[in-house]
C-alpha cells in the first residue's frame, strides 16, 4: 500500500508575485511556482493553491546510457524533477506541500531566496509528551543520541514509552520522529510525525478518498485532534 505524506510549516510572511515564480541558484533553473485559480475551503479555511515544480540533486550510483556515446555511463548523482502542490492559508498562517520534508527543505530554502519573493517560515513545534498522551499507543520514536559513534537511534515496539531511554529522549526535546496510532473521526490510524514537519499515514485513507485532497484533509484533522493546531 502507498504511504500518504505531506510536509506543513508555520508562515509569518508569504509574499509572491502574481505570475508564476522561476526559482534559480546562479542563474540555474531549480524549479517554479505559480498560484492556479483553484483555492479550497477545510473547516471554514481557505487555502491558496499553488502548483510547483523542484529538481533536487539525489546521491546515488546510477548507470544511464548515453545516446551521444553510444554506451552506458556510471553516475553517482542525478537530478529528479519532483511535481507537487503548496496549499497556504493566510488566516492561519499556515502552509501544507504534498510532498517529502527534504524536498519541501530545499524548496523553500530555495523559494525564500528568490528575488521579489518575501517568505518566511518555521517548523511547527511538536510536544512528542502531550503527543504520546493523546496516541493509543506509541509504536516507534526515532531521537539523538551522545553514544560513542551512534548519531541517532530508533526504538521500535508495542509501546515504546515503556523504555526510559525512549522516554527521556522525549522529555529531553531529542526526539526527532514518533509513530502511534490515533484515533481520527472515529477510525484508528498509524501516523507519523516528525520534527521536519512531515506527517505521514501508514493506514489507507478510506473515509477520505471522496475529499478534494485526503491527505490535506485527514493531515488537518490528525493535527486538530493532536491539539497542534485549531482549525475548529
């Protein structure tokens, strides 16, 4: 089954122009941006569509034949075009990209530094304490770590939060992903949830999949009924 995600950060300034945006780095294309006429209303909400496009450079050995030479060539990194939408909310302050955190990262880091475009935004922040107090059971936790040669370490089980180490990551602001399972209009999911902004549904969209965007929607009620944002 295909795993549903979505990346969501804070906004205080989201200013674009009117036509669409070419996103470059030194007079290279990156990508682009360009509000459509479509907007779509959750919970009383507006949101603003966007479409966007981003190449990003992705490390790995690939083998790509070459017409021109006649023979394959090894690479070990290409660029990958990634299609995607941006949905903002002014009221909220709020923006939602259907697409990977390191990709939104980079996209917006990118759009931020485009001429004539006014953007800045932050993480939302995740309480992973009164987070795993609204789970029905917490299932995995991903955090740093201080042991000699491990950067991080991830704990995966029935219910994690039984194990101190898990547990005082935690308390100690080190956690960097959480999985659970969350009761969202009377149907349990396992989501996950990260510090980079992503939001990911391990369970199929079944009670969404008439909606507009499901993922948008079903993200929207998981953050509300997590108490991370109040659309209601």
């Amino acid at each position: 089954m295909p795993i549903s995600s979505i990346s969501v950060k804070s906004v205080s300034q989201f200013d674009l122009p009117s036509d669409k945006t070419e996103i470059k780095n030194a007079n290279v294309p990156l990508g682009s941006i360009e509000k459509t006429d479509k907007s779509l209303t959750i919970d009383g909400i507006v949101f603003s569509v966007y479409t966007c496009e981003y190449s990003k450079d992705i490390s790995d050995d690939i083998s790509v034949f070459v017409n021109d030479l006649d023979e394959y060539k090894e690479f070990s990194s290409y660029k990958k075009k990634f299609k995607f939408n941006l949905f903002y909310s002014d009221k909220k302050r709020i923006c939602f990209l259907d697409t990977t955190a390191p990709v939104t990262k980079s996209f917006l880091k990118s759009l931020s530094k485009t001429e004539d475009v006014v953007l800045d935004y932050t993480n939302i922040h995740l309480d992973f304490n009164d987070i795993c107090d609204k789970f029905n059971t917490t299932r995995g936790i991903r955090f740093s770590s201080d042991d000699q040669g491990v950067d991080k370490k991830a704990f995966n089980g029935s219910d994690v939060t039984e194990n101190n180490e898990a547990t005082d990551a935690i308390s100690n602001d080190n956690a960097t992903q959480i999985i659970g399972e969350l009761d969202v209009n009377s149907k349990t999911y396992t989501i996950m949830l990260t510090t980079a902004g992503s939001i990911v549904s391990y369970t199929k969209l079944f009670d969404y999949e008439k909606k507009e965007n499901p993922m948008l929607e079903f993200s929207i009620d998981a953050l509300n009924v997590l108490g991370i944002i109040n659309f209601k």
